[in-house]
C-alpha cells in the first residue's frame, strides 16, 4: 500500500526533464570488463568521471565524480526535482573551483572540496526507472554513498550531504542513518511533500518525505539555506527545519532570494566556504560516538555476571517443586475446616428458625409484612420485564428479596 502511495504521489512531486539535457556514451578503453562512460551535450572537463550505478531497486543511476587529490571532504549532492544532472553540470563545475579557502595568509590548505559526487534519480536523465518515487531516491543515494565508501574508499566522517528542494527528501533519510557524517546542507528544503500544497499540522501516513520528523535524528551541523521570496516552497519550511536541528549552524535566509536563484547571490557561496571551512576543523567522529546515547544500556550491559549467578539458582527449583506434595494434604486439611464451618453455620440456622417457629401465630410481625409488598410487586414487574424479552430480571429479584 505504501508503494502505491508513493507512487501516486510521485507525478506530483517529481517533474523530470522530457527530454534529458544530455546523452550517455561508452567510451572503449581496451579493458573488456571495464566500461568508460562520457556525457554528450556538455563540456569535457579534466578530472570527470562518469559511471552507471545500480541500485537495490534493480535501476541504474548515473553519477558524475569531480575527483581532486588534494581535497579533504566530499559532497554528495541530491538535485532538485525539475532538473538533471546535465543542467546542473557546469554550475557545479564552477563551485567546486570557488570552494577554495585560504586559511593562513597565502598558504592555500589542502583545504578542497570534491564537489563532486552528484547524480540522477531514477527515471531522470539516463537513469533508467520508469517512474520516479520516494524509494527510488533512498535506493539512489545509498548507492551513490556505497560507491564512495567500497570504490574510492571516501568514509562518512569526510562526507557532506547536500540536498536542494526535493533532494532534502533522500539527504535527511540518509543522514539519520550516518552517525559519523560530517555535515548537512539543506538548500531551499521541504518540511514534507504534503506541506508544500497544504500547511497541515500532522504528518499522515501518504505523506513524502517526512523531514520534519526525521531532522530530529540527524547527529552533525546542519546549514539551512532559503530565499525569502520562495514561491515554490515556503521560507517558512527552512525555518522549521532549522528550529528542529539538534546541531544548528548559522542559517542564511537570502533576501528576496527566489527557488532556483540563490546561487546567484555572492552571499550565498561566501556563507557555503565559511560553513565548509568550520566543519572541515572539526575532529572526525569516530565509530564510538553514536554509542554515546546508549551508554545506560551498556552500564546495564555489565550487570549480567549477576544474571548468570540468578541463572544457576534455576536448578535449585525441582527442589521447590518436590514441596509442593506436603501443599495437598494443606489443601485437604482447608477444604475438612471448610466442610466444618459450613455445618456448624447449618446447625445454627436451624436454631434460630426453630425459635422463630415458636413465637405466637397472632404475634404482629410488621418487618415480614413491610418486606413481602416490595416482594410481591417486584414480582409482577420481573413477570413484565419476561414478557418483553429481558431475562435477567432474577438476579435482580434475589438481591431485593435478601433480607
């Protein structure tokens, strides 16, 4: 049902270009079990490295690396969802050459970035898929993380996710499953694909891209970018977004800046370097960090010795059970003191009846008399309630008549 759904909500939210901006070629290297890929409809630059992934939904996506040696982290950026990878391409071939910093006079730090890593969902551009859905993005981004953790070797603790609009959508799922990641950019972002259309107050079970609830869980800085003039997804979006962040970073609201502009704006390059050269400082999260939250587990954790020592004493029960058998003849000797008590009761209404009986037959008894009217017309209203359909009439009868 929740395949449908997305699906349904997929011709809402996702516009890919029709036709794709550029093309794909195999490029023959000599190698028969290696395959080179290039893009048509660009420019060649130095340093690019095109590829065809595949991904666990059986779709092959295509990615574009712009490797640098010297560089120190990566960004792995999730487009928007009106646009490809070939539209973006030389924007991004740009910014990977301003995310330069110098650092200490006119020492340049091998402080780069590999801006780098950026693909195409399923059903966009060349990727193959004929409909692109909320859980093809997941499926496509982790195959872009896999490919840079197993083929360039690239870890989490050096990775800056990078998602524009509809891209929050995969960068935050994936984010909340990276506990060592370095950091989050989140570009014009939604807080979920349903309050884009409609400010609702809760997230509903045919919702995309929940990020409002997912934000929450995402352990690393996160920078939140917005234009104030945003007519396609409300400022108000970014801020929320930002409000929710356990690891809140200096945010830029953009003014008068628009849903597809910011780029343009000086501000918005010179707020990207300086978040990019804080996070590049900060000491590398190790394996242990995400530990840190199930630190009372673990304390507990060492309290098992002690459950072992309550383990043994398990074979000390057979010796309870034996005492069981001396529990039935306790049981005999209560049922014998029950049967007593019973007779001893009998034996002493009967007395009492018995003195009853020898009061004089003219003697008034008023209590008996006032007690057998309610009786009697308790009777004719059980005799009515029967003749409509009631029969539970008698267990009201006994409590009346009980003296």
């Amino acid at each position: 049902m929740g395949g449908v759904t997305s699906m349904m909500a997929a011709k809402f939210a996702f516009f890919p270009p029709d036709p794709p901006s550029y093309g794909l070629v195999a490029v023959d290297v000599g190698e028969p079990a290696r395959v080179k890929w290039e893009m048509t409809g660009v420019m060649k630059r130095e340093g690019v490295e095109v590829m065809r992934l595949k991904t666990r939904k059986k779709n092959e996506i295509v990615a574009v690396y712009v490797r640098n040696p010297a560089a120190k982290l990566t960004v792995l950026y999730s487009h928007g969802n009106a646009a490809d990878i070939g539209q973006i391409y030389e924007l991004f071939i740009e910014l990977s050459v301003h995310l330069r910093v110098n650092l200490i006079g006119a020492d340049i730090e091998s402080f780069l970035i590999e801006l780098c890593f950026w693909y195409d969902y399923s059903g966009y551009g060349q990727s193959t898929g004929k409909q692109p859905s909320e859980l093809n993005t997941f499926a496509d981004i982790e195959a872009v993380h896999r490919c840079l953790e197993e083929t360039y070797g690239i870890l989490s603790q050096d990775i800056i996710l990078y998602g524009q609009s509809v891209g929050s959508g995969p960068t935050l799922d994936l984010a909340t499953r990276l506990p060592c990641l370095k950091a989050v950019v989140l570009h014009s972002p939604i807080l979920s694909g349903l309050r884009v259309m409609y400010p609702v107050k809760r997230t509903y079970w045919f919702d995309i891209f929940k990020n409002i609830d997912k934000i929450q869980l995402v352990n690393c800085p996160v920078l939140v970018i917005h234009g104030t003039d945003d007519d396609v997804v409300n400022c108000s979006h970014g801020k929320k977004l930002w409000e929710l962040c356990k690891e809140k970073y200096e945010p830029l609201w953009i003014k008068g800046g628009n849903h597809c502009n910011l780029e343009l704006y000086p501000e918005y390059i010179r707020h990207l370097k300086k978040f990019v050269s804080v996070v590049e400082r900060l000491p590398a999260k190790t394996s242990e960090i995400p530990k840190l939250p199930e630190t009372p587990r673990i304390s507990s954790d060492t309290l098992e010795p002690p459950r072992n020592s309550t383990d043994h004493k398990e074979k000390s029960r057979p010796s309870i059970d034996k005492k069981n058998k001396p529990q039935q003849g306790t049981e005999k000797s209560v049922k014998t003191r029950r049967s007593i008590e019973r007779r001893i009761s009998i034996t002493r209404k009967e007395k009492s009846r018995k003195s009853t009986d020898c009061c004089p037959a003219n003697r008034p008894n008023d209590n008996m008399d006032h007690l057998e009217k309610p009786r009697k017309s308790f009777d004719r209203f059980g005799d009515m309630m029967r003749s409509v359909g009631f029969c539970n009439i008698d267990c009201l009868m006994d409590r009346a008549s009980t003296p």
